[in-house]
C-alpha cells in the first residue's frame, strides 16, 4: 500500500512514540496505578482498540513476531484489521501460535497456552477505571486510588451477594494488585483473572479515548477481589470443547438450530487447533 | 470449524469495495468533484472544519465526499490526518476585532459603529423548498455590494467595557493548555474549556446551550455580537524579528452579555460567554458561548444547580463526536467472550435460586 | 569548526529507538537484570547507555537534570541538538543523569502526587563498573527473589518515589520504586 509509505515506522510519530513511552515506564514502576498520556487520534475508531494500537505501536521493533485476538480468535475481523494495520505501517511478522509471538495484542481474552519471560501482553480497555461505574466522576474516583479507598467497591460486591447469592461480575472482573492499587482488568472473562497474577509475561493495558495506560511487571500479585465466605472462582461453562475436547479452556456458545441446539468451543482458536493437530 | 463470525481478509476487502461502490452511486450520474462540494456544501465543509480542528476547506470537502456525507465520518477523518502532521509553529493570537466582517449583529444595540450586517443568512428566509434548485439553473444574480466600508467595526462589548458595566476580560499572554497534546485534565481551565467546546459535537453543545434557556443554570443571555468574517493569520519568525501573515481564516464569533455579578461592595456587572468557531458556524458559536457561561458557575460565585450545562466534567467528557462515536459503535464488535461470562453467571444465580425454592417448598 | 554535539545520535531512530526502549521497558519491569542497550556514541563523560536512554525517551517536553561531571558543555550541547531538552536544576526534572553522590540528596527531586504518582523524576545513574551484589530485591518484576548491586537507599512511600536506572557501559538495570531493598 502506497498510501501508508508516508507514515513513520509503527504510523505513530516518534515524538508520539516517546510520550507514550514515557508512560509506559511509569506504568510498570506503579503496577495498577493508570497513567494519564495524550492518546492520540488514531486512523480507526475510539473503543476499536485504538489505546491498545498506540501501546503496540510504541513497543514495536522491527523484529517482532505479532499476534493480535479479539475474543481469544485470530480471524475476528477487528483481529484481522489491526494485525493488517501492523503488517501495512511496520512490515512486522505475524503468527497466530502464541508460543511464537513476542508481543500479543487482545481484547477481552488471554490466551489459553502458557505465557513465557520476555513476551508482551497488549490489552485493549475500553473503561479503565474500575470505580467508573460505582462513581463517575474522575475528580472522585482520581481521589478514592491517592487514599487506597476502595470501601464503594466491597459495599457493590457485598450488595451483589445479598441480592443474588454471589458477586455479580462475570468479566472485567476488579482486581488488586500488589496489595494497593485496584485495577480493571479489562473485560476479559473472570475465568482468565488467574493468569493474570505470578505471570512471567509483561501486561500492558492501553485505553486510547480514556487517555490512560497501565500495567502489570511479570510477577506481580494480583487478587481478584472476593471476601472471606465468598471466595473467587474463576468460572467456565461446564463443558469439554465439542470440537478438541478440551475441559480446561474458555468455551464460546454455538447456537446451532432453533431447538435449543447448542455446542461449545474453544474461544482460543489457534489453542483448539493445536489441540486439533495434537489429536490427528 | 465451525466458529460464528469468520471475519477475515476477504470480507473486508469486500465489504470495502461494496462501499467504494455506494459511495460513487449511480455512474451515470456525473461525479461530483472536490472544488463543487467546497463551493456548493459550504456549511457542511465549516463544520467537518470546526470539530476536525483543520483549517481546509479542500480537505474537509475531500473527507466529505469520502464520508459519503456523513459528517461525522467525514470529521474523524480530518482529525486522522491532522494527528499526523508536524507542529511547524505556533500563530499568534487573531485578532477578531481587525475582522473583515461578512456578517455582523447585535441583539443589544439597534445600531452601532460599523453597523449591522446581515450578510449571507438563512434568518429571514422563509424555509420553502425552492424547486427551481432542482432544475439546475442558472447562477443566481450577483448580490448587490455596497462599497467597501473603511470604517472599523469595534467589539459591541467594548461599549459595555468602556463603562465598566460588563466584566473585564483580561488579556493573556500565557499559552493555552492543548488537548490534543495533552491529557484532559480535571478541573480545566477555562482555555481548556472553550478548546474543547469549539471542537465539540454542534448537536451536543446546542442541547446543552439549548437546556440553560429552558432553566437548567439559566443565565440570560444577550447575543451582545454575533460576527463572521476573515482574520490574518500571523506567525513570528524568530529570524526575522517580526511576524508574518501566513493566510486568512473565516472565523465566526459569538459574545454573549449575561445577567451581571455583583454584590454590597461591588457594582453589578454583566458577565460574558464566549464562542469562537471556524468558518461560518454560527449556531454553533452561540451554542458555545451560552455553555461557556454556564460552565464559569464557579468562577462567579454562582451555585451549582446540577444542570448538565454546568456540569464540566460531564460537559467536556462527553463533548467529542469523535470519541463518542467510537465507543458507542464498538458495542457492535463482538463481545462473544463477555456474554457468555455473563451467561453462565445469569443460569448460576438462577439456579442458585430454584434450588433454594425447591428448598424451601 | 566542533563537530561533535552532531554526531553520535541514532542514525535510524525510528527502529533504534524502538530497540533501545524495548531494552528499557525489560529492564524496569525486571528489576536487578542487566540489559544491553546501544546505538548512541555519546560525547565523554556521558555512558552509551545513558546516551541511548536520552535520545530515546528526551524531547523538549522533559526537562533534563545533568549532575556532577556531566554537567560539561559537551554533553550539554549533545543533548540540546539532539533532543531539544530543556536543561534544569533538579527539582525540575523528569531525567536525571549523573553519579550516585553527584545527585545526591535525592529529596531534591521530584516523587510525584498521592493523585498523581507518575509525576516523579526518573534517574539515570551512573556507574564505573558494577560491584558485586549488596541487596535484596523483592517485588513486581522479580520471581521470588534476586541480589543485585545498589549503590544506595532511595526515598520511597509507595505508591510515590523515585525510578531509578542504573548504567555500566553499554547496559542498564532497573531500580523501579515498586522493588523492595534490603541491603546485604
């Protein structure tokens, strides 16, 4: 495409490339405290991962083999258009094998295989702050993380278990990390919170028209919040993949016919069909 | 394998060529080009220029026809592209009293040095189709002009100030905040205000000013001015010592007169809201002065009546077409993931509960 | 006529810099790890590795602190050509580079708001050879444990403190205010 030889290395300019450096490297020296930066606008539209876009960007090198999900899957068209994007303005490999990719950028899933040193976790987050929905204010809420006062937070999950048994959050599930900062994980399924804590793998989360970046060093702690009588449980549908036979992986629902037909699969597509080759 | 949605390349570049091909319509229809929306769609051009924040006209009608006319789309690419270009200087303030007027009225004066001038408005109009339009006609005569006034056309409100009956606004050599390069950050200044104001959504910003006349933080406004016209661009050039004119920009004003401050130890004053817009946008530059003045609550000693109008940080969090549109459209991506989390949480709860029926019965 | 504040600066900065902040992004999220980071030929006293970590991360947004030796026209005019930085006094400043005694005393600078810990100075110290291992560090970055080499103790209240960088040549280690010190 001629049409992008204008543009630098990875679209952003390199003065837009340092800012968001900048910010970067006080994400990872905060764990969980969201760093404001000037996100910029990006040739695709805000909530379509344009955060997540700017934080690739930044990290890119030249020799970086990519991997982009949307929903754990490798061919969602938003996976398609971004990965597209990085092969167009950075000529950069791509993979679909997460084991091959040094850096992978997602929205709402973590893959399925192991994460190992030295790979890069790019989350797409559309709502960073985690008390947004209880308060939403950003004066306010700005004020509750300075003061470590998280009281709204345990009184909404407290009142969720009075009223339906057990805390009513099935994704983008609170967490605390390192004991003090509570962050959004973005809004991956709370099944995949544990893989979130002790990772050997860098997390870093980009909300482009929120105008905050954060992250999470590999080995870092990280809870998701729960109370003593109500502890979390990372939950899936209670099913094998009806296509590898996995029991262990993040299952999509398949409407199959208008009978109340269903079938489960696995939502890590390249994770399934690894499995697939396993098998055959 | 069966999985919902397979996206991939192909159906994107499908989906991309259906469009290029809806966008050019029927082919025998001729095509319009670039300089017939400039001329011809004047006012959608000032607008995708206004909230694009590009002085273009030939880019704006550009992004217009790509955009199928859809303005917003068309204002997104502008702001696109505008990220990308390099910052070569900063102008120096224009000065919209050294306009060159096309347009100006006042509500609070019948008349004034430099007169009123109604220039190209829609106001007296009465609003029937014109069906001669549609038959293609020749162009309309030439409108009269009278010769060229050398005579200045001072700020309305200047009369206001010279008497001390409105508030000062005070001059400022300070560099304004620059929410494109910078994180919005709360409490803003009032520079950072109007930046966002005047790139904000016309439709928002009118219903926002539209609720403070209907009472949520009434503050009585008076359209003191309403001008448009053209200011000289001027950028200094270090080297040279002085500035330069670089180009003229058409630029619409709006100062408002609202109801005055004052108290026991001070005399009244009428206070004022502020609009300043790119190209010919007047509803817009009125719009943003009324939300302007009732965004300063504050800063005189006004109360907060909860109105969204005062409202800044719901005001200038929720003012961008761009962002808004973004995030409103996302919810059509997939959420396969999130949806089914919730899914098993809903048939846990529920099950939770029958059992406890069951229990119970 | 002096050539050198011109030369010694990336000559593909688009992908250098890439490279070199990736070695900067590995070491602050794995602190008491030394990574390689090159590319920069900066003027003496100044280390290849602070060289690189200026040009990578400096612009005229980011004021920069030069303490001790380095403080020295050549140096000074490197980083102007090349990265347009203000210069500053320490309270100022978002870099600081210099000698471990030389930026002394570090409550000098910047350690950022309880609203916004991010606005704290990083520092850049630099080092003549590394010695061997006297602390204990713990936390996030860090599998368990691991000792490295500190040359000292930094004001720290978390979430607010200062994010150190320590330099030897051509490489860097992380020292972000996440860590936890103890000293052998």
């Amino acid at each position: 495409m001629t049409a992008m030889d204008a543009y630098n290395f990875a679209y952003l300019d390199e003065e837009t490339k340092r800012m968001i450096r900048r910010a970067l490297l006080k994400a990872v020296a905060i764990p969980g405290y969201q760093v404001p930066f000037a996100s910029r606008e990006m040739p695709m539209p805000y909530g379509w991962g344009t955060g997540g876009v700017q934080v690739t960007a930044a990290c890119l090198m030249a020799d970086d083999v990519l991997k982009v999900i949307d929903q754990g899957a490798d061919d969602t068209t938003n996976a398609v258009s971004i990965r597209r994007f990085f092969q167009r303005t950075a000529d950069v490999a791509v993979t679909e094998e997460t084991e091959a990719a040094t850096i992978i950028q997602t929205r709402h899933r973590i893959p399925e295989a192991a994460l190992r040193e030295g790979q890069i976790m790019v989350f797409q987050v559309p709502i960073p702050e985690p008390l947004r929905f209880l308060e939403p204010r950003e004066t306010e809420t700005r004020r509750m993380h300075a003061l470590a006062d998280y009281g709204l937070m345990q009184v909404k999950l407290y009142e969720d278990i009075a009223r339906h048994g057990e805390i009513a959050t099935a994704y983008a599930y609170p967490v605390r990390v390192e004991g003090r900062y509570v962050m959004d994980p973005s809004p991956i399924p709370k099944f995949d919170n544990p893989k979130l804590n002790d990772s050997p793998a860098l997390m870093l989360f980009g909300a482009g028209r929120e105008q905050r970046i954060y992250a999470l060093p590999p080995y870092t702690q990280v809870e998701s919040l729960d109370f003593d009588d109500h502890p979390f449980v990372a939950s899936k549908a209670d099913h094998a993949c009806d296509i590898c036979g996995a029991t262990e992986s993040y299952l999509d629902e398949v409407i199959t016919d208008d009978q109340g037909g269903r079938m489960f699969v696995c939502s890590d597509t390249a994770f399934c069909r690894s499995r697939q080759g396993d098998a055959a | 394998m069966y999985v919902a949605v397979k996206g991939g390349e192909r159906a994107i570049e499908n989906a991309h060529a259906w469009l290029a091909e809806e966008r050019r319509g029927d082919p025998t229809v001729s095509e319009l080009s670039i300089a017939q929306i400039r001329e011809q769609m004047t006012l959608a051009v000032n607008r995708v220029m206004a909230e694009g924040s590009l002085y273009d006209p030939d880019l704006a009608a550009l992004a217009i026809k790509q955009a199928r006319g859809d303005l917003i789309e068309a204002i997104f690419l502008i702001r696109a592209y505008r990220t990308t270009l390099p910052r070569l200087a900063g102008s120096n303030p224009v000065d919209t009293g050294a306009m060159v007027v096309s347009r100006r009225v006042s509500a609070t004066f019948k008349d004034a040095p430099g007169g009123q001038i109604l220039g190209p408005t829609f106001d007296y109009t009465h609003r029937l189709l014109d069906f001669a339009l549609m038959a293609e006609g020749e162009a309309p005569p030439a409108a009269p002009t009278a010769p060229a006034d050398p005579v200045a056309v001072p700020h309305i409100l200047g009369f206001l100030d010279r008497d001390g009956l409105i508030e000062a606004a005070t001059p400022s050599d300070l560099t304004p905040p620059d929410l494109t390069r910078e994180p919005l950050e709360l409490p803003a200044d009032r520079a950072l205000r109007l930046q966002s104001l005047t790139r904000g959504d016309e439709g928002f910003v009118l219903g926002l000013a539209y609720s403070t006349q209907r009472g949520y933080a009434r503050n009585h406004a008076f359209v003191g001015e309403l001008r448009i016209g053209t200011v000289a661009v001027e950028v200094d050039i270090p080297e040279l010592g002085f500035a330069v004119e670089i180009g003229e920009i058409e630029l619409t004003e709006c100062e408002t007169v609202n109801q005055f401050k004052g108290s026991k130890t001070e005399p009244a004053q009428f206070t004022r809201g502020y609009g300043l817009t790119f190209g010919q946008t007047e509803r817009k530059a009125i719009s943003m002065a009324l939300v302007d003045r009732a965004l300063r609550w504050r800063e005189l000693g006004e109360d907060f009546t909860g109105a969204p109008a005062q409202d800044e940080e719901f005001v200038l969090s929720h003012c961008d077409n761009i962002q808004a549109t973004g995030f409103l459209e996302h919810i059509k991506l997939p959420h396969y993931v999130d949806f089914q989390a919730e899914l098993e949480l809903i048939r846990s709860v529920r099950a939770a509960a029958f059992s406890q029926m069951e229990a119970a019965e | 006529m002096n050539m050198q504040p011109i030369s010694g600066g990336f000559s593909n900065a688009p992908l250098q810099s890439a490279t070199a902040f990736r070695a900067v992004l590995q070491a602050m999220s794995r602190p008491g790890l030394w990574q390689a980071i090159d590319g920069a030929a900066p003027p003496a006293p100044l280390s290849q590795a602070s060289g690189a970590l200026i040009l990578t991360l400096a612009d005229p947004n980011t004021p920069v602190h030069l303490a001790g030796t380095l403080d020295c026209d050549a140096v000074r005019g490197w980083i102007t050509f090349h990265t347009g930085a203000p210069l500053v006094a320490a309270q100022d400043a978002d870099f600081a580079v210099g000698a471990w005694d030389d930026l002394q005393p570090l409550d000098r600078f910047a350690i950022g708001t309880p609203e916004y810990p991010d606005r704290a100075a990083t520092l850049i110290i630099e080092l003549d050879g590394v010695p061997a291992a006297n602390a204990r560090l713990t936390g996030p970055g860090i599998d368990g444990e691991i000792t490295a080499f500190c040359p000292g103790d930094r004001p720290t209240a978390f979430p607010l403190g200062l994010d150190l960088i320590l330099t030897d040549g051509a490489r860097i280690m992380g020292l972000p205010r996440s860590t936890g010190l103890e000293f052998l």
